[in-house]
C-alpha cells in the first residue's frame, strides 16, 4: 500500500523580501519559517527547502542503510547520516553530499562501504534526486 505524505507552504510577498511558513500536515510534528535570505546566505532560526531536502536524504538514506546491514546479517547499533545539499542561486539545487558514522559490531571497513555505497544508490530519495551529484564519505565508529 503506497503512503501518501503532506506539508503545506504559506509564502506572502515577493521572493527577495517575502517570507513563509512550512507545516508538515501529515504528521502535525512541525511549522517552520521560510525565505529567501535563509536559503541564499543562511539565516539563524529559518529553513530553506535544502534543509529539509536534506533532512529528507539524510532520514532516508540512514533506513535504507540499516535495512541493507540488517538483511546482510550485520545489524547496526547506530547510524549517523548528515546530508548536505548545496543550493545555487539561478542553477538551483547542485548536489546532495552523504557523511556517515555507523556502528556496526563485527564487520570490516570494506563490507561496511559495499553496504553503504548500495544504500546511496537505492534509497529512495537518492532515486528521486538522481539529477544531481550524489557523494558519499562513510566510517566506521
């Protein structure tokens, strides 16, 4: 069965001087303000939809990443994923940069980054953002 998931966006102005706010619906866990200063120069306290993009990449990539160990007979105590997805102004979003720390008794470095080169490539939101550079720097705990 597929899932369907909301949030809604309210913007009021124009884009240099306008602002807005983000609510996730489906789960009513959280509202976030939005402009434009914060998703061109970084603005303390306000989001852009890189951030959330990232954390979308990050969330997913580190359930594709405990599925992919636990069905290879490594079960993960813990994964750490940041994404950091770079946005430029007038190209748009450029690419989405994976840096993992996972903890996951009895396997080596290289069985660990086969596990976790395979996550990147098939968790979903990877897929989705297959129009741009995907890169991945992984470790051990």
């Amino acid at each position: 069965m597929a899932l369907t998931s909301e949030a809604t966006t309210v913007w009021n102005g124009d884009l240099a001087t306008g602002s807005g706010t983000t609510t996730l619906d489906s789960s009513k866990s959280a509202e976030f303000s939005v402009n434009w200063k914060a998703r061109t120069e970084g603005d303390s306290g306000v989001t852009n939809p890189e951030e959330l993009l990232g954390a979308a990449h990050a969330t997913c990539y580190s359930m594709s990443l405990s599925l992919a160990l636990s069905e290879g007979g490594h079960k993960p105590e813990s994964i750490q994923t940041t994404a950091a997805v770079t946005f430029a102004a007038g190209t748009g979003v450029v690419g989405s940069h994976l840096l993992v720390s996972a903890n996951v008794p009895g396997i080596t470095e290289e069985e660990f980054l086969a596990f976790a080169n395979d996550a990147k490539l098939n968790c979903p939101i990877s897929k989705a953002l297959a129009g741009i550079p995907i890169t991945l720097e992984a470790e051990l705990a």
